[in-house]
C-alpha cells in the first residue's frame, strides 16, 4: 500500500509478543490502513487481525508436518506448471485433490513412464493432506524396505510396522522400480493387509499393477496384496515429454 504505514505502539508490540501474538505485527500495519480506509468496528478489525494469525499458523503448522513427512518443499500443487506437455486425466486429479479417497480409505496409483511427474503429483496430495491436518508419511520403496528389514535385526521392526500402519496416508514412491526378496515382498503384503480399507496408501510405479506381480518374490502373497490394493484404488496415469527436464535449471533462469 502506497503512504505511510502507522505506527504500532510499543506497549501493544509488547502486549501482542506476551500473548505470542508477535508475528501479527507483520501485517498489523496494512490492517490498520484498511480498517481506517473502510471504516471497520472494532469487531470487525479484531475478526481481521486474528485471522491472519490463524491462517499464519495453520501455514507454520502444514510445514512441520509436510518436514515430519518427509515430503519435498518444492512439490506442492501450486507449483506444478500447467504448460507441461504430460497429459493425465485432470478429472480424476480433481478428485484425488478433494482427498475424499483418504476419507474412504482408498488407494491412489500414479503410473507411467520415467520423469513424468508421478512423484511431485504423489508429493502434492501429501501437502493437501497436511494442510487438513492428516497424517501423511512419504517413502521411497527401496529406502523404506531397506529400513524395514533393519529393524528385524535391532528389534524395532513391530514398532516401525505400526507406524506405517497407523499412517492415514502412505506415499510410497518408485514402487517395483527393481525385484523385492522374499523378505521386502512379506513386509509389503503385511502392510497391505494391515492397511486395507483402514487407510490410504498411494503408490508412484513406471510399472502397471499387472507387472508388479513378477516383481515380488512369493507369487501368493504377490497376488494377496496386489488384489486387496486394486479392490479400491484410483488410477492416474502420466504420460507425455518429462517433466523433470522442464526443472532443469538455466540462464535467465527461463525454463527449457
């Protein structure tokens, strides 16, 4: 806003820091400006001021959960860039962005080839979750069974099997990138099962569910597990130029 900006005494800067209100002191400025300009009650300017210090926390509160979830800072949905030349079908993201598949306890699989986007777009619906407070874990499939089959040897593996369990919604990325053993394919079929219909599980894969079968070492439990996902489970499939060489980094910083 054009003109002087008022001037915030200092005994409401410290009444404002004693009541850990100190932040809204950011934009308590260009609301006194507006309050004046459209002459706002008192209500009507407090109901202003708070609300940006609960839309603040509620952005504070999204970070550190999408940080607890692991998921990338940069993949959020709003920084997805719309001229790509990957196609998918934008009514089924629609969908999956309403998260009502979380509410249904339903799975999503992001499929296609390599660089298309499946896992911004997997990481994506991980920071909508957070920001309506789910609870959201992101796993990359090799580094997650890797973990799983360590916890076998120190004694946690039950404790980290609940946690995964208890997660609302699982990422895991790069699904059947390469051949699970034995061991990796009895830990994905028991989480599948602990997880069926309880919660959501979204699986990013350059693979069709059709090819995860060969990419399990136990036959049975291959056909278990695939079966429970696919009883429920979203498709969105990405096809197109590679999204990745679109975040290239340039001169001029123009995109490729």
């Amino acid at each position: 806003m054009s003109g002087p900006q008022p001037v915030v005494p200092a005994e409401l800067r410290q009444t404002l820091r004693r009541l850990k209100l100190g932040q809204a002191l950011d934009t308590l400025p260009e609301r006194l400006v507006l309050a004046a300009k459209h002459g706002l009650g008192h209500a009507e300017f407090l109901e202003l001021v708070l609300t940006d210090e609960v839309a603040r926390r509620d952005r504070t509160s999204a970070a550190l959960r999408a940080r607890a979830a692991h998921l990338d800072p940069k993949m959020a949905l709003e920084a997805w860039d719309p001229t790509t030349q990957v196609t998918y079908d934008r009514a089924v993201l629609d969908e999956l962005v309403s998260l009502r598949f979380v509410e249904a306890s339903q799975n999503v699989f992001v499929l296609g080839p390599v660089g298309t986007g499946k896992t911004f777009i997997a990481t994506a619906l991980g920071h909508i979750a957070c920001r309506k407070r789910v609870k959201v874990l992101f796993e990359r499939a090799d580094k997650l069974f890797r973990r799983l089959k360590a916890t076998r040897l120190d004694g946690t593996h039950e404790a980290e099997v609940r946690k995964l369990v208890g997660t609302d919604l699982l990422i895991i990325d790069d699904f059947a990138l390469q051949k699970l053993d034995a061991t990796e394919t009895s830990d994905f079929y028991e989480l599948v099962v602990e997880r069926h219909k309880a919660a959501s599980t979204v699986l990013t894969s350059n693979r069709g569910p059709e090819e995860w079968l060969g990419m399990l070492a136990d036959p049975l439990l291959a056909q278990s597990a695939v079966d429970r996902l696919q009883s429920a489970a979203w498709e969105l499939v990405m096809e197109g130029e590679s999204y990745r060489q679109r975040e290239r980094p340039s001169i001029g910083g123009e995109k490729p």
